[in-house]
C-alpha cells in the first residue's frame, strides 16, 4: 500500500497554497500600499482611503471581500481598484503553484516570502506611476 497521507496530496497542497498565498496577497497588497506612504504597517488598522472608516474582519476576507462588495468600500461606495482583487489573485495562484511545487517543507517558506517580496516590490513601483 503506498498511499499518500492526505495532507500529502497534490490537491491539498494546491488548495493550501491558494489559500496561504491569497492571505500573504492581502498582506501584499497593504505593504504596496503603506510603504511607499510611510505609514505603520500596525497600526492603524486597515480602513477605507476615502471615508475611514475601520475595516471589519468581514471585509478583510482575501477574493471574497472584494467580490462581495463588487470593489467598492461597503461604508462610502468609494471604489477599490481592480489591482487589489488582482495582486491576490497572483499571489494566490503563485503560492498553489509553490506548495504543489515544493510541498511542506522548509524551502516552501523561502518561496512565500519571495512572492510577497516580488509582489510587494511590483505594487510598489506601480503604484508611484500612477498619479
């Protein structure tokens, strides 16, 4: 019998790995965003740019957050770029593709932190192209 344990399993690994990269997407996407304007990646907790107000754990929901409010900030209706939605994605996908990859090993994490530093990197310089 050479049956792999579950947690082994090609489709749990890529499973795993979307759901790891699409939080590490969200993490991205605030790094992209805070760093280039000098402010706490602590505090203060996440917001809306346009009205402020506190985010809730409900819109803070990697995909589906966006998805749900249809990119636009559920308090004021102000919209959030597509970019947002899109860097997840990435970073979704590249972390399926690193834990399918790699597996559960310590290398994984070298992987995971090179797509976040990548994905931060390239959020970064674009967004000082955009005025």
């Amino acid at each position: 019998m050479n049956e792999m344990p579950p947690f082994d399993a090609l489709w749990f690994r890529i499973l795993v790995g979307f759901l790891i990269g699409a939080a590490l997407g969200s993490f991205s996407t605030m790094l992209a965003y805070r760093l280039p304007r000098h402010i706490s990646t602590v505090a203060p907790r996440s917001h809306c740019p346009s009205c402020g107000t506190t985010l809730q754990p409900r819109d803070l929901v990697p995909l589906f957050s966006w998805l749900l409010a249809r990119g636009r900030c559920r308090y004021c209706k102000a919209s959030i770029g597509a970019r947002y939605f899109i860097i997840e994605v990435a970073c979704s996908v590249a972390g399926a593709a690193a834990c399918a990859a790699i597996g559960f090993t310590p290398s994984l994490i070298a992987a995971l932190a090179l797509i976040v530093a990548l994905v931060t990197g390239a959020g970064v310089a674009l967004s000082r192209r955009q005025p």
